[in-house]
C-alpha cells in the first residue's frame, strides 16, 4: 500500500459518514461533466442532481403492471361489441407469419 492509499483511507475513515463515492467509468465521468457544464454546476452537483431526479422519478412511476391493467381497460372500453374470437393460425396470417 502506497502512502497516498494510506492518507485516503485515513482521510476516508474521518470523513463525515465515511463518505467514499468513486467512480472510475469513463462513460460515467464524461456524462457528469457534461451535465455539470450544461448546469454551470461542480461534477458532484451535477451527480447528486441527477441521482436525485432519478429517484423522485422512479417514486411517482406508475408500476408497469398497473400501466397496463390500465391500457387494457381503456382498449375494452373501446371495444365494440359483438367481436369473435381469433385463432393462433389467424392471428399469426395477420402478422405476416404464415
């Protein structure tokens, strides 16, 4: 171990809630500069305030499941009545495949 791996963890270990966050993706580092540049925000700005949109997205998402109990509901409002069933061979003529 290197004396500068040594300072970093000593660093690491006193810092406040043992923060340690690295990231070494070059994809990941040249998409957080550009949003931080985009922003006129530090990379780690830019970090947190991507995270944080992400999660207040992800929270209000609805639940695939439910988008499409709800998309099937609306499609059989929608239906007209008096429909027939279809058979796998027609269902599949109609798709192309024969």
């Amino acid at each position: 171990m290197t004396v500068l791996h040594k300072c970093h963890d000593k660093l690491a270990a006193t810092w406040p809630g043992n923060m340690n966050l690295q990231i070494r993706d070059p994809r990941a580092h040249a998409l957080a500069k550009q949003l931080a540049q985009r922003k006129g925000l530090s990379m780690t700005e830019a970090v947190i305030a991507a995270l944080e949109t992400e999660l207040n997205r992800t929270a209000q998402a609805t639940p695939l499941a439910q988008r499409v109990a709800e998309i099937a509901a609306d499609l059989r409002a929608l239906a007209r009545p008096g429909g027939r069933d279809m058979g796998k061979a027609e269902i599949d003529a109609m798709w192309g495949h024969d």
